[in-house]
C-alpha cells in the first residue's frame, strides 16, 4: 500500500499470473499519513489528518470499516501480529487499541504530551512501542494498557520505532539524526548508531556478535541518500540487523 499526500490510498495488488493492478481507495477526507496490510494479506488499515481510521478489503478495495474515536489527526497505525488488533497514534498524543474484526476501541494509552508519530506492536501482542514529537519512545502492556517503560535519549521528534523479533530490543529513527536501541526490560539504551548528515553514514549495522556481544557493533554497508532526519527503522528477521 502506498501513501500518495492525498485523501486516497493506492493498493498495489499482483494476482497470479495477471500484470500488476491498482486500486485506490477512497473514503477518507484529507491526507493520508500512515497505511499497514495485516499479516494475512487480506486487510489494509488507514490513518488519516481526518481523524479516521479505516480498514479495507485488500481484494475488492471495498471499505470495511471506519474506526472512529480520535479527535485529532491520527498518524501512524499497525496490525498486531495475529491481525485480531490494530493500534493508532494521534497529534493530541494518545495512542489506542482496536479491535480488528468488531472496530470497538479496546484501550485508550495516555503518556505522550504531543503527537504520536509512530506506533507498532511486539511479534507476540503483549507489548506496544509508541515514538512521539516529545523524544520519547513508550513501552506499553498491550493487554492492560499500563505504561511499561519511557525511553530516554533522542533530542528530537521520534518518527519510527520497531520491536525486535525476540521483544528483548526496540529500535528508533529520530529528527535528531539518530538511530537508537533500547532494552525493553530494562528501559536502557544500548547502541546509538550514525550521525545521518547527508554523508551516507551506515544506515545498516551489525548489532551483535556470536555471543550477544553488542559492543562490537560494526558498520555493514555506507548508505547514501539520507540529507537528515530518520524517518524509518525496521530489524531483519532474525534481529541482528538495522
């Protein structure tokens, strides 16, 4: 799914064995900020300066639901893992829990004092990790709602965050150039990688040797093309990759 700065999203759909098709979805009333495909591939869920929160048919393009409850713009958006939940992060800072199939708001977070510009769930649905224009990053029970943890560290708004595939790290981009990891039990920060000042500084790190050793990080490959900010971060599968 692609986000095109306007009140539409664009579903790129392959069926086998047919040339590329594009479905536009359409419902929403001012710009799209942020769009996730459930794990299953059968829904896309929307987050939109309207307030709104949508989920589509990932086939037919049909609107199956609008999530309705933020009273500002809402940002960022994600699946849970099973697909049975969705989280959302708002400009009035807080972040809530829907149910994917019944669109009831499960569970509203409160903590952030400013937009929630990022949101996503751990691989097992237990935790939720939320980046805000405040520089913090928030770990949070994703069953009861309880703050976990505040992340310390960034010294500008944190636009992208993303567990780990084992839950044990969190990593996050940040408008002040920086990538970071964190301990989610801990709360501590354990790495801070690259000054992104348009050099193409590594974008790509190897986090940890054979025997978990995270102090020989060392640089994988120089990326060109970033002029500042870090506006997304994601693990590699087995986790030992940014």
């Amino acid at each position: 799914a692609q986000i095109v700065g306007l009140p539409l999203v664009q579903w790129l759909n392959q069926p086998e064995g047919r040339y590329p098709g594009v479905c536009t979805l359409t419902s929403h009333l001012a710009a799209v900020s942020s769009v996730a495909i459930s794990p299953d591939g059968t829904r896309i869920v929307s987050a939109s300066i309207d307030g709104m929160v949508n989920i589509w048919d990932a086939t037919t393009g049909a609107l199956v639901r609008t999530l309705t409850g933020h009273s500002g713009a809402v940002l960022s958006v994600a699946f849970s893992r099973d697909g049975t939940r969705i989280v959302s992060g708002s400009d009035n800072g807080l972040v809530r829990i829907w149910d994917a199939e019944t669109g009831t708001k499960v569970l509203t977070l409160r903590g952030h004092s400013v937009s929630v510009c990022a949101v996503a769930f751990s691989e097992d649905g237990r935790r939720i990790v939320s980046g805000s224009a405040d520089e913090l990053v928030k770990i949070w029970d994703a069953e009861t709602g309880a703050e976990v943890h505040t992340l310390i560290g960034h010294a500008g708004t944190v636009w992208s965050v993303a567990f780990s595939p084992d839950r044990t790290r969190v990593v996050s981009g940040s408008a002040d150039n920086l990538v970071k990891i964190f301990d989610t039990e801990t709360g501590a920060e354990m790495l801070s990688l690259g000054e992104h000042n348009g050099k193409g500084i590594c974008l790509c790190a190897g986090l940890e040797d054979d025997n978990g050793d995270y102090s020989k990080t060392n640089s994988v490959c120089q990326v060109t093309g970033h002029s500042d900010e870090v506006r997304s971060v994601a693990f590699s599968p087995d986790g030992k990759r940014v």
